[in-house]
C-alpha cells in the first residue's frame, strides 16, 4: 500500500510540475501577444493614417485634372 501511495504523490508532484511549467509558458505567452497587440494597433494606427494621406492627394490630383480639363475646354471654345 505505501508504494502505491509513493507511486501516487510522485505523479502528483510530477503533475504539479508539469501544470507550473505550463503556467509559466502561458503567462510568456500572454506577454507576448499584449506587445503583438501594442505594435498591431501602431501599424493600424498607420496605416490609417496612410490611407488618409493618400485620399487627400488623390482628391488633390482630381481636381487639379478637373481644372486642367476645364482649361482646356475654354481654349477649344478660343481656338474654333
């Protein structure tokens, strides 16, 4: 009967060991992805700021062809 009871505490122990370890590789792995979160919020952040940027030269170039159109137009009507 001891040695069963031995055979028993040393699984607990081992079990106990292996759950810790575990605990030690989740709280690794938890740190990890808050600062994989951190940084993806910074690329978001931008990016965002990118497309924004990028609109607004967009809109710029637009309506600088729109004017260019527009001028040519009133010299078509000159020139005939």
């Amino acid at each position: 009967m001891s040695d069963k009871l031995n055979l028993l505490l040393d699984k607990i122990e081992s079990l106990i060991k292996k759950v810790e370890n575990l605990q030690e590789i989740n709280n690794t792995l938890k740190s990890e992805n808050k600062q994989l979160k951190i940084e993806l919020t910074k690329f978001s952040k931008t990016n965002q700021s990118l497309e924004l940027a990028s609109s607004d030269k967009t809109e710029l170039i637009k309506t600088r062809l729109i004017s260019i159109l527009s001028r040519l137009d009133q010299l078509e009507e000159i020139t005939s």
